[in-house]
C-alpha cells in the first residue's frame, strides 16, 4: 500500500527535504494566498483510500485539522486508533491563547463529531 503524505507550504520556496519511506507519494502543496489548510483538505477529500486498514497522521492548523478529521472519521468511517491527529496551532491566536482554548476546541470537535457518527 502506499504512503501519500501531503505537505502544505506558502510555495516553493518552503519545500524542505524529507526523509520519506521508499514508495511513499510526497505532494507539497504550495497555498499561495489561498486559506491555510485549504488544498491540504481537498487533497485527502479527493484521495481514494485503498481498502483494508489504514492509518492517518495529521497534524498542522486546528481548524484545517477539524475538517480532515471530519473527512477521515465521518465520511470516510477511519477510527480513532487509525489517527494521529491534533491542532497545533491556531489561525489568529498566539501560542498561548491556543494552548488555554485547546481544551475546548477539542471538547467541541469531539462532540460535533459523535452527533455526526449517530447519524
């Protein structure tokens, strides 16, 4: 199976060498003024997951976290021990304002998200 990894970046100009797995599909993904976060969401929005288990590791701006763990646990049925995801970092909020809000924001997230699964 292969590893996709998305990378969003200002532009070019960030791209940074990885140490990726042999096989893996790297994608960087150069935001110019477009939203944080934006083309990172539809690029897994429009990913065809292969069948079987998987695993997804997300890490970046809380609000384009939100969406993908949207996408990942509601849409696409991935479970809790199938992710790495967490908000690092807020649009708009230092890193002290984010890391007293945090708490909140994933009480919030994680209560959209179960009336999402009753459905």
């Amino acid at each position: 199976m292969p590893v996709h990894v998305f990378v969003e970046v200002g532009g070019s100009d960030e791209e940074i060498p990885l140490d990726a797995p042999a096989g893996a599909v790297v994608t960087w993904l150069h935001r110019g003024q477009r939203q944080v976060g934006e083309l990172a969401v539809r690029a897994v929005a429009a990913l065809d997951l292969p069948s079987g288990t998987g695993q997804a590791f997300v890490h970046g701006e809380a609000t384009m976290v939100k969406q993908l763990r949207r996408i990942l646990r509601v849409e696409r049925g991935l479970t809790p021990r199938q992710l790495s995801i967490s908000g690092y970092w807020r649009l708009g909020a230092d890193e002290d304002g984010w890391q007293e809000s945090k708490g909140e924001w994933n009480r919030s997230v994680e209560a959209e998200e179960r009336v999402a699964l009753a459905r």
